[in-house]
C-alpha cells in the first residue's frame, strides 16, 4: 500500500518529496476528453462517419442507419450517451486546467495536487463508463453524482489554492 501512495505521489517518500504529477494529470485527462470517449472509432466502425459534418453523424445519419440495420437501436443509443459523456468531458477540462494552475501557482504541497488530480481522474473516468453504460433513469443520478465529485475536487483545489495566494 506504501508503495502506491508513494508511486501516485500522495505522500513523500523516504527519499524525498513526492513528486509533482500535475502535467501527467493533465495530459491524461485531455486524453481522455479528446480521445479515450469519442465516438469517431465506434461511428467509423458503423460506417456513420462523415468527415464533413461530423457532428451531425448521429442525429442526421443514425435513425437511417437503424432502420437500415446497420446498428441496433441500443447500439444507437449507446453513441449518443458516448458522444453526450464526450461534450460534457470536455466542457469540465478547462475547469480542472484552472484548478490546477493556481494549486501549482498558489504553492500547494505535490500531495494535495496529487490528490485532487487523483479524485478528478477517478471521478471522470467513472463518469464516462456510467454515462455510456447506464441505462436507467433511477441509476443514472450516479452519473450525476459523480458530475459533481470531479467538479467538487477542482472546487476544491481552487478554494485551497485561493488561501494560498
């Protein structure tokens, strides 16, 4: 267990203060954002890729390909909420990107950044995998739910950060 506090950064090691790991929290989460929850894989895939309005590819494109039989309805449904979990990532990103520049120029100690990027990342990622795979409308407040923990965690780190400075 040691060696996986040390490892993510969230206390200091015996050799000597943890280390920072707020630009690998954030290249990893623009991966995610950017990359990991597109849908451009999976409409490819479908053959509902259309690189010149790309955006329109599921609601211009998706019905026809049902009735088609090209997908299912679920499978339909499924890139909806992928393309939803998508937007919304990366509508919350600029707020962790601030969150995270004043916690490095308020001087906050590495652990707490860590911490904060932990929690977001862990909320984020668990928010993705409930978006897409919830179904239910009595299930789907747990992707509310973790909504707002990865917000509360950058909230969270602005707050600390604004007592720093």
């Amino acid at each position: 267990m040691s060696f996986l506090l040390d490892f993510l950064g969230l206390h200091a090691t015996p050799t000597g203060p943890p280390p920072n790991h707020a630009i690998a929290y954030l290249i990893g989460n623009w991966f995610l954002a950017h990359g990991v929850l597109s849908t451009r894989p999976a409409k490819r895939l479908f053959g509902l890729d259309h690189n010149v309005a790309p955006r329109e590819d599921l609601s211009k494109y998706g019905e026809a390909a049902v009735q088609a039989g090209k997908i299912t309805r679920s499978q339909l449904n499924r890139l909806k909420r992928q393309e939803a979990a998508h937007a919304n990532t990366i509508e919350g990103f600029p707020l962790f990107v601030a969150a995270v520049l004043v916690s490095l120029f308020a001087g906050l100690p590495s652990e707490t950044i860590n911490g904060i990027g932990l929690w977001y990342t862990v909320s984020r990622v668990a928010f993705g995998v409930a978006y897409v795979g919830i179904e239910s409308e009595g299930w789907s407040f747990l992707r509310s739910l973790l909504w707002w923990s990865g917000n509360v965690s950058c909230i969270t780190a602005l707050v600390l950060g604004g007592k720093n400075l």
